[in-house]
C-alpha cells in the first residue's frame, strides 16, 4: 500500500515527504493529494468523487484529468468547468424544480440551457401578460357588478328623473343574475390563471452583485525586492529572491504548485500592512519565527480586503459574525441571498455550514468591506458555477485591483490583468 501511495504522490507532482508528515501540518492542497493518491490507489470499479479539483494546483488537476479519462465510469460532483468539459460525457443538474440529464460536456449544456432560458423567458413573459390580462378582466367584472348592486337602493330624483320605486325590483333581478354571470366568469378566470402560472418555466439565473473599491493617492501599492522567507526548521527558503509590484487597477494571480508559498506571501502582504511584519502559518509554525530578508513594501492607510482559503474558523451564528466584523446585518444576509443561500441557514451556526456555505460567508463580507485592495486567496474552493460567474460579472464591472490565487482557468483568465507564472 505504502508504495501505491508513492507512486500515485508522484503522479500528482507531490514530494513523498508529505505522506510521512503529520496531516495536520500539510497545505489543502497537499491534504487533497493524499487524499486522492489513497483513492487511487485501490482497484475500484465505480467511483463516486465529490469535488476533487478544491485547492488543487493545475498541474495536480492534469494528473486528476488523465486518470479519471481511463476509468470506465464514474460520478463526479466539479464546479470547475475546465476539468468538466475535458473529462465528462453527460451532465445531470438538480434545478430548484427539476432534474435533466443531457449528453456532452459543461460547455455544450451551457450553450443549450442559454438557448432554452431565452425561449422560457419569452414565454413566461407571455404567459405573465397573459396572467394580467385576465386579473384586468377579473376587476372589471367585479366594478361592474358593484356599481349595478349600488343602484338597487336610493336615486336622485332630478338626475334620474324617468325613475320609479318600482323599477327596485326589476334591477335586484337583473343584479342577481350579473353576480351569478360574476361568480361563474371569475372562477374561468381563476382557473385560466393557474393553468398559465403552471405553465410558467424553471430558469435558474444569478443576480448582480456590487463592490465597493476605493482609490488610493499612490499608483504603486505593493513593492518586493529580493524577498525571501524561510521557516527555520526547513532547509530551503519557501520564497526566494522574490520581485514583486503589484500597481493600482491590476488584478494578478499568482500561479505555482500547492505549497510553493503563495498563501504565505499573501499572508506576509498583510501582516505587513499591520505593522507585524511576519506572521505564523500552520498549526505547527505558530511560534516559530522565520527567517525573513529583502524588502517587502505595503503602502501605509492601505485598506484591504482578504478572503482565506481556510473557513475553520468561522463559528457561532451569522448574527455574531456580523456584530464581531462590524457588518451592516441586512446587508450581510442580502448578499448571501444574492448568492443563493437559504434564509433558513441564517438561523444555523456556521459549524453546520458546509465548506460552500462559508465560502459564501467569506465572499459576502469581502465584497461588504470597502477597500483599496482585494486579496482572495482560492476563493472559488466549493462555489457553484453560477456564483462563480456572478463573481466574475461582478469583478469586469467594478475593475477592483487585486492580488488572487484561484486555479480555476476559465476565472483567472477572464479575470486577470497580469498572471505571475511559477511562484517560488
């Protein structure tokens, strides 16, 4: 076993060193390299994989491809549309009403279902006209009657003056039969309009989100020169010789393998902007203090808004999350519902969220903070493909600067302005 394990680590591009450290010390990535070299390395005839690409590096996720393309079937759970249109034949979607399976790849359903929700919108603009159409008819009716029942008692003698006290019988007569018309016309109508609201189509859409950037004096808002940092118990450093200018209006992604340092350079960017200067990574680091050299500049004011690829340590309910990062409440849960989360999560503690839902809580209060910078570091880990597209929409229309790790290909190159290859 211990040898499969070796050799399906190195298929993933993984040093063997990480299957003899402790799990808990090792990145996401590497956690999910273990992960999946377990499972490949037994003989399985059918596998059911839920998200196997989350902080996955690109290299990992050719090798996750490759191996997948030889299985004679599986079920896989992705919202990397990348890796879907590369390695699956049929797609099954669970709408809010419905369940279709449909031949081919993401991107041919997502051609398809584009084509359909025009035609269904269409109709269901129809049909809504329709709906109106009919309560219209429905009121009018019912004005009529009315004003017909209102003439049964009393008359102004000078303005209807061919009126007799013994015409009241006739129009009671004629008023019972119009309500009876009424009734009969409104249960018509009634049904007409339920037949057209059942008619009315399924189509899943996203709303638009805001951002709220800021601008700042200085076009220059990050500068690295020669930077290096190293952990004192390793041998090598993690970042070497490191340059670096991030400048106002861009967007870049850094791109390297998991555990090349990328999150701990970010992670430095902020303590940095705190005055700290360095901060500890990983359980096992806490108190080390590493060995730091170069020059690593962050503009002094600078506001930054930072999502982490880690959600462990949300807790307690959305309420006092809220009143503990001093967030507008109704705000807060407008933006998750912008993004499609229930309202009867917000009663729930975050411990019962899953790892999507923190996701979103992460993503709702960056997207709440106004800032001069965004630092989100994988922030797509377990999002849906639809609020992955609303976050790219939103990003091309609010044009925020950032600084992004995020191995999703379709996102970074939709997103970035400028791409920092093979971080080290």
């Amino acid at each position: 076993m211990a040898t499969w394990l070796v050799a399906r680590g190195n298929k993933l591009d993984s040093d063997v060193e990480i299957l003899y450290r402790p799990f808990r010390t090792l990145s996401q990535g590497e956690q999910m390299k273990v992960m999946l070299a377990v499972l490949f390395s037994g003989q399985h005839e059918f596998l059911i994989i839920d998200e196997p690409t989350n902080h996955l590096d690109f290299d990992a996720r050719q090798t996750v491809k490759k191996y997948l393309k030889g299985k004679n079937g599986f079920i896989l759970i992705s919202h990397d549309r990348d890796f879907l249109d590369d390695i699956i034949d049929h797609v099954l979607v669970l709408n809010r009403k419905s369940i279709e399976v449909q031949a081919g790849n993401f991107s041919g359903w997502w051609e398809n279902k584009a084509r359909k929700d025009a035609f269904s919108q269409a109709e269901n603009e129809k049909h809504l006209k329709e709906i109106s159409s009919l309560k219209r008819a429905s009121e009018r009716s019912a004005r009529w009657a009315e004003k017909n029942e209102n003439t049964k008692i009393g008359f102004e003698p000078v303005r209807e003056h061919d009126r007799f006290l013994d015409t009241r019988a006739y129009i009671g007569a004629k008023t019972k039969k119009m309500q009876a018309r009424r009734k009969n016309y409104d249960i018509r109508i009634e049904r007409e309009i339920r037949s057209k609201e059942g008619l009315l189509q399924d189509i899943e859409k996203s709303v638009d989100l805001k951002l709220m950037p800021q601008k700042y004096y200085n076009d220059t808002l990050i500068y690295a020169q020669d930077y290096t940092f190293q952990f004192r118990n390793q041998e090598l450093p993690l970042i070497s010789h490191f340059n670096f200018n991030l400048k106002q209006g861009e967007r870049i992604f850094l791109h390297g393998k998991n555990g090349c340092g990328k999150s701990t350079f970010m992670k430095q960017i902020l303590a940095v902007s705190k005055g700290s200067g360095t901060c500890g990574i990983g359980a096992d680091r806490q108190e080390e203090k590493p060995v730091v050299s170069g020059e690593l500049m962050v503009c002094p004011g600078l506001h930054i808004s930072y999502i982490s690829q880690d959600t462990g340590f949300l807790h307690g309910t959305i309420k006092e999350y809220c009143r503990e990062n001093d967030f507008d409440e109704s705000l807060f849960l407008a933006i998750l519902r912008q993004l499609d989360m229930d309202r009867v999560q917000f009663e729930k503690t975050m411990e019962n969220y899953s790892e999507g839902q923190k996701k979103k809580v992460l993503i709702a209060g960056s997207l709440l903070t106004p800032a001069h910078l965004y630092i989100w570091d994988e922030p797509l880990n377990y999002i849906d493909v639809f609020s992955r597209i609303q976050i790219e929409n939103l990003i091309l229309k609010f044009q925020p600067t950032m600084l992004v790790v995020e191995h999703d290909v379709r996102f970074r190159d939709k997103i970035a302005t400028k791409i920092v290859e093979d971080f080290k």
